[in-house]
C-alpha cells in the first residue's frame, strides 16, 4: 500500500513525420510506470509518434491500476473520458484481468482490446491491429530512441524493475491474483540495463519489484554472468553490481527477511544508499497473523537496532494499516508503541479498504470508519512528532543531496534519506545556478516534520 498514484497523459517530444499517433495515460504505482515505459519503447521503434492529447491521437492506450477500489474507480473514469474524447482505446494494466476485464467491458463496451499487467506484446499488437504501423523498416526508427528505451521519469533518476508478481498471500491484498506470482529477471539483464541508465545521465537507480528481497527465490538463486563476473540472482549480489556503478542506489519494497542483514554493510560501506523501504504494516501480532504477514515485532525492533549500529545514517520508510479487521483499540495502542520503539524515519498509514477478492473482505469484526479515521489521525500525529524530532536532528549537519528542480527562488533538492515523490524535500535559496542531476553538499538550518531547510557549502 505504499505505492504513490501517477496519473499523466503522456507528451514525448519525438519526430512530427510518423502518421500513427498514440496517446497514452499511465495510472498506477512505479512498476506500472515501468511496464508504461517498455510499451512507449516498443512503440517508437514501430515509428508510432506519442501525442499529449486526445484529440491528436489515432489511438488511446490506458495503462490501469486496481490496487484498491478507489484506484480502480480512477482507471474507470480514464478510461470513459478517453472513449468520449477519442472513441478508440486499448486498456492494459492491473485491470485488465478476471472480474475487473467484466466490469470494464460491462462500463466500456466498445474499448478495442483489454490485457493484464506487464502485457507488452499484447498492447502493442492490437496498437498494429487497430492503427498498422508505417510500411517503413522498424530500423528506421531505432535511432531515434536512446539506447535505455523511452523513460517518463526526469532525465536524473529512472526505476530499475527486477521482477513481477509476488509469492505471498496478504490477505488484504490481490496483486498476486493481477500479476501473478513471483518471476525474477535475469541479473545480467538488470545489471546491463543499469548500465544503459547510467552511461545516459542517470545519477539515481531506484530498484524496485513486489517483492525485492525474494530476488531469485523462484529460479533457485541461479548462477549468471556480466561482462564476465560470476554473480548469483539474488538481492545481495545485485546490490553489489548495482553499487559500483557510481550512482545512488535505492532499494525499494524490501521485506525483513534475515538476508536483509547482508545489505546493511553495504549501506556503511557507501555502496548503496542508506535507506530501506519496508512495509511492515501493523504491530499487533494478532493482526499480523490475521493479516498473513510475519508477527514478530520484537525481532524487528532489535534488528533495526542492529541495524543502526552497523550503519548509523540508515532511513527506514515503512508504510501500516489501520483498522484492519478485528483490530481492536489494544492492538492500535501496540502499534503505537512500536512507532514510539522503532522511530523510523519516514511512515505513511492508510485505513484499511476492502478490495474485491481480498480474504480479508470475509473477516469478521469489520472496524467503523469513524474509528478508522480517528486511529489514522492518532497515528500520523504520533509519526509527525517523530519525524519532526529525527529531522530537527538533522540541523546543522551537512547532507549530500540530489537536485530534482530548480524553482524561482532557489533549488529543491533530496537528501540520501528520501526517495522521489514519496518523501522529503530540501529547499535550497538562491541556487539557481545549479541543474537537476547536480550532486551537492548543503548545510542544514532548519526543518519541520518533513522537509529540510539549508544553503550550499
């Protein structure tokens, strides 16, 4: 439940001589970003132009989202105001399977075609189905695209994808029902795609999967090569890889299996970044159980005091539901006791959200949403004073950032703790001179819940 919403009609700035034109809106967490990216990709080398409008496209394609009710009520609407506004529209994505296909064909039934998640052939052949491609060679178009494909994140850092679907079974949750289970990509294609970011400008790699400590779980951790190194597809040796490359490594959507261990080193070390994303979700284990996550909240105290011994600078992000059913007011006050052990650095909460086909929808002692809402105000009011003392820590301190934009007044900048869009900022006054890219040193002078003040040293 951690994953931000995008939503944008995608505008690409390619050659105004292709006829076939497509529009497209991406929904949905980074790793439908990604899946969003590989279908753009594709279509450029088939010489398709990408257009911001769809009055201007010959086809519409909309990527969808069905994590949560809300997020497929989201993709509905995309999808009826593309068929008002163009009237030809392709639908792929997390909605594009089982009972979400019906309710899309029974909302939309005149859209062309309809496929699952992460369904590149099947996008881009009912793209040649409904608009064929130009008679000229593919080869025409191949210079024309980068060599690291078409990305729809800033130029300075991109998501790096290592597998799809998911081996566990939440029981709040059905993105192993959407995406099936858990497929690892080769190491030496991940390592070589990095590679291709990297050598196009790209400072920061934020990994990411459903599941990235499972890394190579389903192919028995198997033996690969790159450029001649012996490296075992798993986590660790990725991080290894990924770390030589000389850029930010960020590892996202971790879970805590013990292995994780390994990778603290390497954050000491400045291999990878200091940050972990781990969603922990609740305290209580009998919520956990319930759930059909682990229920071990001591250990994971402990662990993360460990943790902070090896590598002093290291961020945790984590995200909790509250409300989950049968959640009672003991159960939330054991999870506000773990906020108040575990001071983790960066934390969202959501009230829990029945899903069709989740589990946990048959649960009994359903939680009112009253009760919800004030156990989500608790919470966050008890992460805010948190979060504002472990960054007023920060004052005075001197922090690496990376510049994401330059704004009027000054730079806005991220510091190794804070990942993209999800996290925290730093506001830099009066440094207009820099670009985004630009790796800096900025003193901090000030600081709230969230965001970091400083100037340059």
């Amino acid at each position: 439940m951690s994953e931000a919403e995008n939503e944008n009609p995608v505008s690409i700035d390619e050659n105004k001589g292709a006829s076939q034109r497509v529009g497209f809106v991406s929904l949905g967490c980074p790793k439908a970003l990604v899946d969003s990216e590989r279908i753009l990709t594709r279509l450029r080398l088939d010489g398709y132009e990408v257009v911001p409008s769809y009055d201007d496209a010959d086809v519409v394609v909309v990527n969808t989202c069905g994590f949560i009710d809300s997020a497929k009520q989201e993709s509905l609407e995309a999808i009826n105001e593309a068929m008002q506004a163009n009237g030809k529209v392709i639908v792929t994505g997390c909605m594009g399977k089982g009972a979400d296909a019906e309710l899309i064909k029974s909302k939309s039934p005149d859209v062309l075609s309809i496929s699952g998640p992460a369904q590149t052939d099947a996008v881009v052949d009912a793209v040649h189905e409904y608009v064929p491609p130009s008679t000229n060679e593919a080869s025409h178009y191949s210079a024309q695209v980068p060599a690291q494909g078409i990305k729809l994140t800033p130029p300075h850092y991109a998501y790096l994808k290592i597998s799809e679907g998911c081996n566990h079974r939440c029981s709040f949750c059905i993105i192993p029902h959407m995406r099936g289970d858990l497929v690892s990509r080769p190491i030496s294609e991940v390592v070589a795609e990095a590679r291709k970011l990297v050598a196009s400008g790209v400072k920061e790699l934020l990994v990411i999967s459903q599941d990235t400590s499972a890394y190579g779980v389903d192919v028995k951790y198997k033996l690969d090569f790159n450029e001649g190194v012996a490296l075992e597809t798993r986590m660790q040796d990725l991080a290894e890889a990924l770390g030589q490359l000389g850029v930010w490594v960020r590892m996202h959507y971790v879970y805590p299996y013990p292995h994780v261990d390994k990778l603290i080193p390497l954050m000491a070390e400045g291999k990878i970044l200091p940050y972990l994303d781990i969603p922990f979700q609740h305290a209580s284990p009998r919520i956990l159980k319930a759930m059909k996550r682990p229920a071990h909240s001591e250990k994971v105290l402990e662990r993360i005091r460990k943790w902070r011994e090896v590598c002093p600078e290291l961020v945790i992000r984590s995200t909790f539901i509250v409300g989950f059913p049968g959640e009672t007011e003991e159960d939330f006050a054991m999870l506000l006791d773990f906020l108040e052990q575990a001071q983790l650095d960066r934390v969202g909460c959501f009230t829990y959200s029945p899903v069709e086909g989740a589990p946990a929808n048959a649960l009994a002692d359903q939680v009112p949403e009253d009760v919800k809402q004030d156990r989500q105000r608790r919470f966050m009011e008890t992460q805010a004073r948190i979060s504002a003392e472990r960054m007023q820590a920060k004052v005075g301190t001197r922090q690496r950032v990376l510049i994401d934009e330059i704004a009027e007044q000054g730079a806005v900048a991220r510091t190794m703790g804070d990942a993209p869009e999800i996290d925290g900022n730093v506001f830099i006054d009066g440094a207009t001179h820099l670009a985004p890219g630009d790796l800096v040193v900025v003193e901090i002078e000030e600081a709230d819940e969230y965001d970091l003040w400083g100037h340059l040293v």
